[in-house]
C-alpha cells in the first residue's frame, strides 16, 4: 500500500466531513471544500479521522491513492487553520497598495499594474508596502495566486530587484568586469 495513503487523516474539533457519491465535503470554521475522489477510492470517516481505501493494485490506482490523501489533508487543514504566502518586494520605489478589491503594483514599470484580487483569496499589505501576504483556505489557489503576483516581476539575478517569496534565495550574478590590458 501507498504509505501516503494508508496514513489516516485526523479530524480536528469543529470541521465537519461528508462523504457520498465520489465526493468529500469538508466544511470547517474558515469556509467549505469539495475535493472529488479519483476512479478506485474510497473514503470512510470513523473513529475522528478520514481513511482511504483502494479498489484495486493499478499503478495508476496507487497513485491516486496518495494524491487523493493528501488533496484531503490540504482540504481538512485549510477549511481549519488556513493557508498563508508571504512575498517581499524588493527594489527601490517599488510598493504595492491595497485599493478595493484591487491591489496596485509599483514595480519600475511606466505604468502601475492593476491586479485583481479573486473572491475566495485575500491579500493584505503591510504598512511599509513590501510585504504581500495571500491567504485562503485552499491551499492550490493561494498558491497560484501567489506564482501570478510574483510573475508581475521575477527577481532578477543581477540585483536582485523584483518580487519573491519570503525566504526564497536567489543567486546574485556578477556583472561586467572592468577590461583590463
């Protein structure tokens, strides 16, 4: 068996699952998820956690085992705790401001760049505007959303300028060296 999969979810106080026609509802203070079962797999709820069964030994059975389990997991913490990405923006005269349901980038561009915030995600700024923190409470979307802000304007390797994930690292390139005869 898959050892991802054989591992049992536990349920913490207050989310609340249900299962029934290929689909798990997982609902929990934050907010409510679906998470639909690959062909092969069950799921049962007993006992304050969440196990999953397979039908059959397929490779390909195998390996839903494991995804379904931890789409599960991700579902069940997020609908609980939530889930959180950070990003600095680094680099002179760039900022980020909150307006409505939009937040505004300053990034070196000739242009401020307008960015969307989707329904089920929050952003918020700090107060010096070089820190973007999404939040939501599934765990797939924060970080698409995160990857698109940060797509605004990758860091660059020669300064360093750009936006990334907080404690991410990015390798300094050295720049021209000075012709000597």
């Amino acid at each position: 068996m898959s050892r991802i999969g054989k591992t049992p979810i536990p349920i913490p106080k207050g989310v609340d699952i249900h299962v029934g026609n290929g689909v798990v509802q997982v609902k929990g203070p934050k907010g409510k998820l679906l998470v639909h079962l690959m062909p092969g797999i069950g799921a049962e709820a007993k006992d304050g956690n969440l196990e999953l069964t397979r039908e059959n030994e397929e490779r390909q059975t195998r390996a839903f085992h494991g995804l379904n389990r931890a789409l599960l997991a991700n579902a069940t913490a997020g609908v609980f705790e939530g889930w959180k990405k950070e990003l600095d923006i680094i680099g002179i005269g760039y900022r980020a401001e909150k307006q409505g349901t939009a937040v505004i980038f300053s990034l070196g561009y000739s242009h401020p760049v307008n960015f969307p915030v989707p329904e089920d995600i929050e952003i918020e700024v700090d107060g010096k505007a070089n820190r973007v923190t999404v939040t939501g409470i599934d765990r797939q979307r924060v970080g698409q959303v995160a990857a698109e802000i940060r797509a605004l304007r990758p860091p660059e390797p020669y300064k360093g300028k750009g936006i990334r994930y907080t404690g991410e690292y990015v390798r300094i390139k050295a720049g021209k060296q000075g012709a000597t005869v």
